[in-house]
C-alpha cells in the first residue's frame, strides 16, 4: 500500500510528511517505528546518522508522538513518574537522579512541579501533549516521529505545541519527522516537506520551494484548493474530479492519473518512478522545471 | 431513467398526504419582516449539571447570510448548536426563530419548525443510518412530515441528491458504500429536503480530506445563492470560516469574545 518511498530526514531538521488521509502517511511513519500490523510485509532499510536501525535499538533510537496523549501515557501513574521511569529503564538513573532529571524535562515543556504529580486526565489536551513531548524527548532519541500531533487540540494551542516539539527535538538534537495533513502547520514548522498521494511519494523538496512553487499536478490541486489568506471571499475553489483511491487499490499507470489535470496516455499505462528534479524529488511524467 | 429535475428547486411538487396543520402558534414559513433577523438568540445559557458550557450569548443571523463561529475546542460551540436546534433545551434564554420564541414550544409545536431549522454534522457516517439505503434516508424527513407520495417522493430524493451534486443512482447505495464526502452531501441532501431556511453547520469538514472539503464549500456557497439558505457555519478551520462567513463570532470559555 505505501511503495518505493525513500526520503532523507536531515540530521537536526523537521521534515513534514502530508498528504490526504488514506496517503500513507500513517502507515510510512508507523513501518519506521516497527509498529505494522502483522499482516503487513516491509522492505527496505532505515538508516539513522549512517547506521542501521535494528529491532533492537529501535525503541532507543526513534521515538514517537501520537495523535492522542492518552495512548501515550499510562492512565494509573503521575506524568512525573513515567517520565523518571522511562530514565530509569533506559540509562539506568538511580530513583532520586531520575526524579530530578524528569522534574526538569517537564519544567522544559512547560509543566510545574505541582502539574507533574496529575495523573493525565487531570491535565488538558495542551498539557498532556506537552508531557508526551517530554517523555519522547528526554531519552534523546535520534529521530522523533509524530503523527498528527496537535489535531485533536484547539487551533491556538495547536501552534504552540508544534512549536515546543519543534524546540525541545532542536535542544536534544532529534530530527523531526512531522506527520501532518495540515500544510499551513507544514509551511510554519518544516524545513523540508514530502506529499503523498495513494502510497507514493510525488514530491519531496524544500518546504517554501514545494508550497510556493509546487512542480508536480497533485500538489499543484492540493494547493488551489485551500482557500487563504489571498483567496477572495465566497468565490468558488478549485476542486478535482473524483477521490482519492482507497488504500490498496491499484492502478495499471500514475495512481493520480484518473483525477490528474495534466495526465497523458503514459500516465495511464505506466508508473513513474522517482526522479531528481532540481532541488526535489518528485514521481510524475510530465512535472519540468518550467523555463523561463 | 429518472424523471426530469425541474430547475428550480424550491418547492415540493405535490403532497397529498400532508396532514391539516393543527393550531401551530407559528408564523408562515417565509421571512418575517423585512430587516428582522431570521434566528434571533438571547442570553442563551446552557448547563450540563452544575457545568454552564455556554453562558449568555447573543447574536443573529438574517436570511441569507452565513455567521462564522469560531473558538477553541470545549468553549460551547456545539453546545450552543444544539440548543438553537433545540436538540438540548437551553437552561435560560430565548431563541426566536421567524418570531417565535422556540424555547417556549413543546416537543409537538417544534416538529414543523425542525423542517426549516436543520443540522448537519461533522461526522458524515455517524449521522446517517447505517443500515439503510441513502435514498430512504433523504426520504425519511418527508415522510415524517407528510411531504411523501408515490409520484413525487421519488423524484424530490432524486432532485435532491442532485442538488448536492450526487448521481441519484447513488441512492440505492448504502453509507459505508460512499466516501466521505459523498456521505456528507448527502447528509445535505437530507437537510435540504423540507426546504429549510436556516442549516447549523457543526464541524460539516472537519472529517474530510482537502480535495473534498473544497467542494463541500462550493456546494454550500451554491446552494445558498439558489435557495437564500442562512448558516451558522461552526468550524475550526479558521480561513474555511473566513472564506464562507459574513460575520464571525468567536467564543471563549461559553462566551462570545471581540
Ligand atoms: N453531554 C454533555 N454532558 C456534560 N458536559 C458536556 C456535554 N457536552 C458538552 N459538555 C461540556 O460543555 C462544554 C462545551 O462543550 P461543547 O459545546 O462541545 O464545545 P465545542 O463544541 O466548542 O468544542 C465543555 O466543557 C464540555 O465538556
Ligand atoms: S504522472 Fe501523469 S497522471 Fe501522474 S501526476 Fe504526473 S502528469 Fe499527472
Ligand atoms: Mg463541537
């Protein structure tokens, strides 16, 4: 369902992954985590600062944020405790060492000392995000994955969490790969940005190039159709022909094709493979620089 | 085939099952006098137990026009939803709606306003059945409202999928066999089918991709300028709410903010 995805995570940045639901952008974050469904087969490799990730060190080296905190966090022990726990089991912190070190990781976030003794349903929605920030981070993971982070919180909240993910992954020198539907979050927060469509990915690149000045049709049409801040009030928005396919359907060409604006009788019958077009990395026929 | 559509809309063709109306103390379906706001809301409080979720809010919305509401999540905006629809009654405060003060209607007086005072919600799924075909649940309203017949029920269920920008085809289908955003508009096709004047918009996006929530936009932009439809259009999606809305109100903690 996800197919010949490769991207670079640079040491340090915040990559955002995007794409519509349905993408696999979920099912990509959750391959690198180890965390598929049985059923699931994989290929491929992860490398993280030039070494493979194996099992083993999986759980050390990536760490993850999820949609909801609560999945998170166990329901029975204060934020404080789980985060001294996890300092505990992993570099092996004596009790009081980790009561301190985890008293500070919270401090990082945000959260006090009276707020570190709650049990999570005792903190709101921003809260117990900022304690799951916390809890990923203070094992200095080299890569923190976190998929859609902040939908289930207000928008005004949203943004300061991101930008506290943002920091705390800076200040411990994690990359951040941010799943998230959500382009103007992308367009704030990522350096780097990867779009999705139907398991591949069509364009990857720098993130103000990609939103800015968009090579492939797909991203193209995701754009047009968001109204903005420039977008004439109740005028009609540009919308595209049909839906995205359901996971796992396929198609004989360009899984866009069928929607696709731009598409040609190749696009029909035969799959474009990732190439290198300037800056970017993109999966389309006809997507060219444009000349000037 | 099906019937032609006539073009406009507006008006169920015929119904002959339509029961004599009993003393309604309601005033006639259109417009009340000019410049007078369609939905007028006072000092609306609502309270779950000893939480007060929205606490003495304002406003109005004339016909045709779109009020954007906006806030952070919890700060009573469904809340203050349901309590226009009179899903849940508010604890005090008025709610006129083509001068009538719903708040003071029982169960019965309010089944003929439901007709022109509809919700549409967030979850396309949740809010249809899903055991029955679509075309039964467009159908559904009008039959409750004695608004069915043989020769035009079929045909008003066909115009309204239609409308909505559906195939009618579509309507022996069930929910599960529609996407998301197929669902949703015909979730608005339901609404729309005893011509209503006023549609609360909960969310009505919120659940549907990018590519699909332009064209719920265009759609209810259409339908308004065809049918001069008014919406209380809740979103959290702000620049959506600034793309639709004449005015925005924006709540905080059960109140309405500047
Ligand atoms: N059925 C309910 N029972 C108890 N409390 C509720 C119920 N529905 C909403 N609330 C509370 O009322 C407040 C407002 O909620 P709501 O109207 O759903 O806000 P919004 O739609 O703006 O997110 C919240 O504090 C919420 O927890
Ligand atoms: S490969 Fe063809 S169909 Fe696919 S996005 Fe490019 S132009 Fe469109
Ligand atoms: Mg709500």
């Amino acid at each position: 369902m996800v197919r010949g995805v490769s991207f670079d995570v640079h040491t340090g940045e915040v990559l955002a992954l995007t794409g519509e639901s349905g993408a696999g952008k979920s099912l990509t974050a959750r391959a690198l985590l180890g965390m598929l469904p049985r059923e699931a087969t994989t290929d491929g490799t992860v490398l993280l600062r030039g070494t493979a990730v194996t099992p083993a060190d999986r759980g050390r080296r990536i760490a993850f944020v999820p949609q909801d905190a609560l999945s998170a966090l166990s329901p029975v022990h204060p934020v404080g405790e789980q985060i001294a726990l996890a300092l505990r089991s992993v570099q092996g912190l004596s009790r009081k060492d980790a009561r301190s070190r985890a008293q500070r990781a919270l401090a990082e976030v945000g959260i006090t000392a009276t707020a570190s003794r709650a049990h999570p349903h005792e903190l709101s929605g921003g809260m117990r995000q900022r304690a799951v920030i916390a809890l990923a981070t203070v094992n200095t993971p080299d890569l923190l994955i976190a998929d859609e982070p902040t939908t289930s919180l207000d928008p005004a909240t949203q943004d300061t969490v991101l930008t506290l993910l943002r920091e705390r992954c800076t200040a411990t020198g994690a990359s951040l790969l941010l799943v998230t539907h959500a382009l103007d979050a992308a367009r704030s927060h990522a350096d780097h940005i990867a779009v999705m469509y139907a398991g591949t990915l069509t364009e990857y690149g720098p993130t103000d190039h990609v939103l800015n000045r968009p090579l492939t049709p797909y991203t193209t049409a995701l754009l047009a159709s968001l109204p903005t801040a420039d977008t004439p009030p109740r005028t009609r928005l540009a919308t595209l022909p049909g839906r995205p396919p359901t996971p796992g359907e396929t198609t004989a060409g360009c899984a866009f094709a069928p929607r696709c604006p731009q598409a040609t009788d190749r696009c029909h019958t035969q799959q474009p493979e990732p190439r290198s077009l300037d800056n970017r990395i993109i999966t389309c026929h006809n997507a060219a620089l444009e000349t000037p | 085939m099906n019937p032609p559509v006539p073009a406009t809309p507006l008006i169920v063709a015929d119904s002959p099952a339509q029961p004599t109306p009993s003393a309604e103390p309601l005033a006639p379906p259109h417009a009340g006098p000019a410049g007078q706001p369609l939905l007028s809301v006072r000092d609306l409080v609502v309270r779950y137990g000893t939480t007060t979720a929205v606490d003495g809010v304002s406003f109005d919305i004339h016909a045709g026009e779109t009020v954007g509401l906006v806030g952070p999540s919890g700060c009573g905006k469904s809340s203050t939803a349901a309590a226009v629809l009179q899903l849940r009654r508010p604890h005090s405060g008025e709610v006129r709606f083509d001068d009538v003060d719903l708040t003071a209607l029982d169960e019965r007086q309010l089944r003929p306003v439901r007709q022109r005072l509809q919700p549409v919600f967030q979850d396309p799924y949740g809010s249809l059945s899903p055991r029955r075909r679509i075309r039964d649940q467009i159908a559904e309203p009008l039959r409750l409202h004695g608004r069915w017949s043989h020769s035009a029920g079929p045909r008003r269920v066909a115009e309204l999928l239609d409308m909505t920008g559906l195939n009618p085809a579509l309507g022996s289908r069930f929910p599960h066999e529609l996407s998301g955003g197929q669902c949703q508009r015909a979730g608005i096709a339901r609404a729309l089918a005893n011509t209503p004047r006023l549609l609360i918009l909960d969310e009505p996006i919120s659940a549907l991709d990018a590519s699909l929530r332009a064209g719920i936009l265009n759609l209810l932009l259409d339908l308004q300028d065809g049918l001069g439809l008014s919406y209380l259009f809740i979103s959290h999606d702000i620049t959506a709410v600034r793309h639709l809305s004449n005015r925005i109100l924006t709540m905080r903690d059960g109140r309405l903010v500047r």
